[in-house]
C-alpha cells in the first residue's frame, strides 16, 4: 500500500468513528436543541470530514460536508433555530456522507451516489424554503 492508500485508509477509519460520535450528538442535540456545546462537536466533526475529502480530491464528499457546515454554523452561531426538518436535513446529509464513505472503501471512489438532493434539501433549510421535488 503506498502513501496516499494509507492516508486514504486513515481517513475512511477516522471519519467512520467521527460519524458514530455525530450520530449521538444529533440524538443528544435533539433533547437540547440550542446546545451550542453539541452543535460546535457536530461542526467540527464535519469541518474535519470537508477538509480531508478537499485534499484527497473527493469532490462530492467535499459538497455535502462543505453546505452542512455551513447549515451548521448558522445553527451554532444562533442564526437558525434546530427544527425538526432541519434535524431530518442533517440526518440525511450524515447518511449520504455514509454511503460517499462505504464506496471510497469498496471501490477507492466515490462511485455513483448522487449527492444533489441532499445539497439542495440542505441548501433549502437554510433558506427556511420547502424542499425542492426530487428530480
């Protein structure tokens, strides 16, 4: 295995860890939803997953994560209010997030998961706008 496999493997066991603590902080952030504390951990955790993908060129990973942080730091920052749509928007950017994640290990790509729907449901949460009808 050369060294961008390792940093490629690396990553894929980090991210896959990050994603299980996020899962129980957007659980946790439900009970507490103006908890800043949780919604920093979840930012954090997807700022790290954006910034790696940026590098290792995994353009749609990079996508998803890149308009999350932003839902996310306009939840942290007070400027949205955590809704239970917006909560179901996150959950759905954590599980395309997966399914990126689950091909990079199978294939070493990002495959075929097609991740505008759930740019443009993230996109539309922000905007406080309803969803657009999937394509």
């Amino acid at each position: 295995m050369d060294g961008l496999d390792d940093i490629v493997e690396e990553f894929l066991v980090e991210s896959h860890e990050n994603l299980d603590q996020l899962d129980a902080d957007l659980v946790a952030l439900e009970k507490e939803p103006d908890s800043r504390e949780r919604l920093s951990s979840i930012f954090r955790t997807i700022h790290t997953i954006k910034g790696t993908s940026g590098f290792l060129a995994f353009n749609r990973l990079e996508e998803v994560t890149h308009v999350g942080e932003n839902l996310l730091s306009r939840l942290r920052d007070g400027e949205l209010t955590l809704t239970p749509h917006r909560t179901s928007v996150l959950l759905s950017m954590v599980d395309t997030v997966r399914d990126l994640l689950t091909s990079i290990e199978g294939s070493g790509g990002e495959g075929t998961v097609d991740v505008s729907a759930v740019v443009a449901a993230i996109s539309a949460a922000m905007e406080d706008r309803p969803e657009p009808p999937p394509a």
